[in-house]
C-alpha cells in the first residue's frame, strides 16, 4: 500500500560507536563505547558516556541517518562523524540497523489526527 494512504513509515534504527582508529583523542572518547537510537529514544548500555559537546554535535544528525536516502546521497554513503573539538581524533561511526514501523496517527500531536501513542502501543 502507499504510504500515503496507510500512514506507516520506518525509519532505521542506529548504533552510534566511538572509533579512533589509531588517532589520539583529546576528549574522553573510548574506542568501541555506544549507543542506540531506536526511534526518538537514545539508549544507552550501563556505563556509557559520551560528552555532551560530542553529542550536540551529532543530535542534528541522527533523525536523518534514520530516515531513507536516496543510495548516492551523501547521508547514505558517509559515516563517520568528527569530534567538534578541532585537536581530537575521536570519531563517531553511525551504523544504521533494522528498520522500524510507525505511524502518523501514532507519533503526531496534532490533536486531529492522535491515535494511541507508538510507545504506548502494547498496552490495552
């Protein structure tokens, strides 16, 4: 069905993984620590940390990694995202997982067209 007329659309989940590859990091950058973003949620393992200037850096970023591009799009082909600081090494490699359905009834707060919210889906 068109997506239009179904109102579903997916987006990807991320990992997003500290990778130094051999640079020296200034910040506290860890080779290998990660996160997920699985629709609007950040998630995060116990005991990571990434430092908040790393992450408004890359926060702009990740509701367009999760939505579909076009394949020769630069969204599509690169990714990996520098530290802000200009001195570190650190990079944040965005890695798009499986792909997951909403809805626009399910994610709107346009009072109109508000179904039963997406994380509240499971419950009666």
């Amino acid at each position: 069905m068109d997506q239009d007329t179904t109102g579903e659309f997916w987006l990807y989940d991320l990992k997003v993984e500290t990778v130094l590859d051999g640079r020296t990091p200034v910040c506290r950058h860890i080779e290998g620590e990660s996160f997920r973003v699985e629709g609007e949620n950040l998630v995060f393992e116990p005991g990571t940390q990434i430092s908040m200037y790393a992450l408004a850096a890359l926060l702009p970023l990740l509701p367009v990694k999760q939505r579909m591009t076009d394949p020769n799009d630069w969204v599509s082909t690169d990714a990996e995202i520098a530290c802000p600081d200009p001195h570190c090494g650190g990079r944040f490699r965005i890695t798009r997982l499986g792909k997951r359905r909403f809805t626009h009834a399910g994610t709107t707060g346009l009072p109109d067209a508000r179904g039963k919210a997406y994380w509240r889906s499971d419950e009666t």
